[in-house]
C-alpha cells in the first residue's frame, strides 16, 4: 500500500501591532470599571478596544451619551467648562 498522506492546516500566528494609550481617569471611577470588567471576564484594556472598534466600525459613539438634571447639578454648564478647563491645563 502507498503511504498515507493527510493534509493539516498550517496554524500561522497573526501579531498586530499595538499602540499604547494613556488618559486620566478618577481613581474611583476607574477601580469601579475595573470590577465591571471583571465580572464580565475581561480587562480594562479589552473593554476600551472594544469601545474602540465599535466607534470606527459606527463612526459614532456606540451609546447617546446623557445625564440627568439631578446627576448633572444646577450649574453642569459651568461645571463642564471648569473640567475642560483642567484637561486643557494638564496638556
């Protein structure tokens, strides 16, 4: 009998370049998404790659960003432009 061939896919691995990433975020905030996250089985890093994708694949947010009166407080104009303010100071 003739030799027995059998033919197995070749397995290449496929590495794609990463770029790091850094922003601020409140302490709080952050350890809080941290524990979101985790519950959910993935990383802070996994989870932002996926807000990531979803914008460019969109071409939007992939939510409708919003609060209400009672999260916002009376002066939540005057309260974004003192953060903006602060992000721009930390440039």
């Amino acid at each position: 009998m003739g030799a027995k061939t059998t033919l197995e896919p070749e397995i290449t691995e496929v590495k794609k370049e990463t770029a790091k990433i850094t922003f601020r975020a409140d302490k709080t905030l952050k350890q809080r998404a941290e524990r979101v996250f985790e519950s959910m089985g993935m990383t802070m890093s996994g989870a932002i790659n996926i807000f990531l994708s979803q914008v460019v694949r969109e071409q939007r947010l992939p939510f409708h960003p919003g609060a209400t009166a009672e999260e916002m407080g009376e002066n939540s104009f005057e309260a974004m432009l003192d953060e903006a303010d602060a992000l721009l100071e930390e440039l």
